[in-house]
C-alpha cells in the first residue's frame, strides 16, 4: 500500500509532532519496512525516511545502495562513511524537535519498540525529542482496506465451519465408541484448512481438560491425550485467506463431552461477562467519538473476572491486534502484560479473549472486532454456552 503522505501529515500537525522518522537497519524494524514497501527486499545499510508535518519528505540512504527509497516520495541524499550520515541525519531533521519513531519509553509495549537504544541515543544527541508512533502505525500500517476486510469476513466463516466440524468430528467418535486425540482433531482440522485455502502460522490449540489450562498448549503425535467422556475441549484456531494482503481472523471456543462440571460452567459464565463487558464498552466508546485506549477495554474485563474471584487465574492480555500476522501492529487490548495506552483507530481489527486457566481445566472465548469511523462490531458469532459434544 503506498504511503498516504497528506493524511499523515495532517495527523502530525493535530498531534503537534514535526515529523515522523522511519529507519531501518537490516530489518530491524519491520513496521518501516512494511510502510516503505521494502517487505522482501534485502537491504545492508541503514536507511531513513523522514515526513515532516508539512513539506517534502526526505530520504537518506546509502551510496551504495541508492535505489533503497525510490518508489517513495520526496528528495534523496546519499551518504557514505560515518560523519556524511551524522551529517545527512543533522540536514535532514533540521527544524524539528519532536519526531515519531517505532519507540516506547522504557520499552512499555514492545510491539512498537523496534528502534534500538543506540540510534535513540545519537537522535537524542542531536536535540530531538522522540516520541511513540503508535497512534501513527495504527492509522497507516495496521488499518485495514476494504478488501482486507472482506478477507478477514471470508476466513472468520471458514474458521467457524471448520471449528464446528472439529465439536462433530470429536462426537462422531466417541458415539462410535473409538478413542480420539487432540492431535487427530488437530490434524483433521489442518487438512480442512487446506481444502478451504486458509493459511496460519501455526496449528490450531487443540487442548482437553488439563491442557486446556495452558493457554499455549501444543498437542503432540508422540504423547497423544485421549478426549474422554465428560472432559472439557478447546479449540483456538487462526488463520488468513493464502493471497497478499489478507488478514487474520482468531476464535476460540470450548466444548464439554457430557455435562459441564459446575466449576467449569461457572467459570464459563465468568469470561462470558467479561467478553460482553468489553464489546459494550468499545461499541459504546466509538459510537460516541469517545477515545479510548486498549489499556481501558482490558481493565474493564478484568475487572469483571477479578470480581468473580478468578482474579490470578486469568493470565494474559484481554487481546491483540489482528493484521496480516496474526498478532499485528496495531493497539492490544492490554492493562496486564503491558499498558497499552494506543487509541483503537477506525478501520484496525482485534481480539477480545479473556480466560480462566488452573491445573484442572481451561476455559477461553475469543471474537473479532472490527472499528470502523462511527461503529464497532463483532464479525462473527459469540458464544453463549459451552457446545456439548457427541
């Protein structure tokens, strides 16, 4: 996607930032490499690019390599040895002050920490203030196209089809009388994605009783657990449609092979509220223009758990960005791991996933939501109570 050079300045000037910096070293910071359009390309020196507030963008690039930025606006200059790029860095950050960079005071979210403490230092020499641009990578990385959205719709259908497969498969067996694993579902689920082109990262999370307890479990061919009758199973899968640009969707839901158990049907309810406690939140907040930051909608569940007395069982985020990876750059639904202070900017995609984890069993629900300018929604179904399988 180019970059939308106006748009981004004019969110500068309201945030009274001068300019936005982007660099990169080898890779190191694969946010600017996805805004430069370099994903895929090698490159063996540092480069930046810099959009003030108002004006031309500039670039600085290696001479050796000086082709690096040419399918992006702006004036190029080259450097060479050391003192030619403190000088380029100097010419070319004259006048500002404050500048955006991939930074995090203290490294408080590391998902948009990329730039290293050393070139913080050398800018810092140089007078500027840098402040996060994670507000900035929200609007212009991790937002997602119409036709992004339309992937991401595309997947969530598809990942519900073959989760409700999964709870149909895992009850076909033990009717039958036969044994059945968490790695054969597991399995059995990965061959469905590839009928359907659905690519991921990894395998789905495929976890009974126990195992469910762990909130990144991994079946095993070698030490294979057997769904028994009356044991508890968790299905988290993920995935995107196999073409450029698609998005992820991520669900997770959880079925019982009999009755649930009180405590499990209790904690059930727990995450339930707690889900429904953040999707009122973020629907209410963007209905009225209200800001709010991914920190609040994690407190808000939380809260809720915490107040049914599953406070210290509940062990990670509420949830995480959802872009062409599936934990993408934008805002996380975090006031736990980290304090995620970004703003949920209209046209980014998100996990809420709040769960309750023990020794004994685990319980997780996950959903997508999607901001749009005026409304935020839920694109795909919640669920309401535990599937019984078989």
């Amino acid at each position: 996607m180019p970059l939308e050079i106006p748009a981004i300045q004019k969110s500068l000037a309201v945030d009274g930032i001068d300019g936005w910096l982007l660099y990169d070293f080898h890779g190191s910071n694969p946010i600017a490499v996805n805004l430069a359009g370099l994903q895929g390309r090698h490159t063996s020196r540092r480069w930046y690019y810099f959009i003030p507030a108002s004006g031309t963008p500039q670039k600085l690039v290696h001479a050796i390599e000086p082709g690096t930025l040419d399918e992006l606006p702006g004036d190029r200059r080259t450097y060479a040895g050391r003192r030619q790029l403190e000088q380029g860095v100097t010419d070319l950050l004259r006048g500002s002050k404050v500048i955006a960079m991939e930074f995090s005071s203290e490294c408080s979210i590391p998902y948009i920490s990329r730039v290293d403490g050393g070139t913080v230092d050398f800018l810092r020499r140089l007078g500027m203030r840098i402040v996060s641009s994670g507000d900035l990578v929200g609007r212009f990385e991790a937002a997602w196209k119409d036709p992004q959205i339309a992937t991401h719709r595309a997947a969530s259908l598809i990942l519900h089809d073959v989760k409700d497969r999964a709870f149909a498969f895992a009850g076909a067996r033990l009717s039958a009388g036969d044994e059945v694993t968490e790695y054969e579902i597991q399995q059995q689920m990965v061959a469905w994605f590839k009928e359907a082109g659905l690519i991921a990262d990894h395998p789905p999370i495929v976890g009974v009783q126990e195992h469910a307890g762990n909130p990144h479990y991994a079946p095993s061919r070698r030490q294979p657990r057997v769904l028994k009758p009356g044991e508890l199973l968790l299905l988290d899968l993920w995935g995107k449609l196999d073409q450029p640009g698609a998005v992820y969707a991520d669900i997770t839901w959880v079925g019982v092979a009999g009755d649930p158990v009180p405590a499990v049907a209790r904690a059930f309810a727990t995450i339930v509220a707690g889900r429904d406690a953040a999707v009122a939140l973020v629907e209410t907040a963007v209905a009225a223009g209200t800001p709010i930051a991914g920190w609040e909608v994690d407190r808000v569940t939380r809260d809720v758990i915490a107040a049914a007395g599953y406070g210290d069982q509940f062990i990670h985020r509420t949830g995480h960005s959802l872009g062409e990876e599936v934990h993408g750059n934008g805002v996380h639904m975090d006031d736990y791991e980290t304090r995620d202070d970004r703003r949920l900017i209209a046209g980014t995609g998100f996990t809420i996933e709040p769960g309750v984890y023990n020794d004994r069993f685990g319980v997780r629900t996950e959903i997508n939501m999607f901001v749009g300018e005026r409304e935020a929604r839920v694109t795909g179904p919640l669920q309401q109570e535990i599937v019984l399988i078989g």
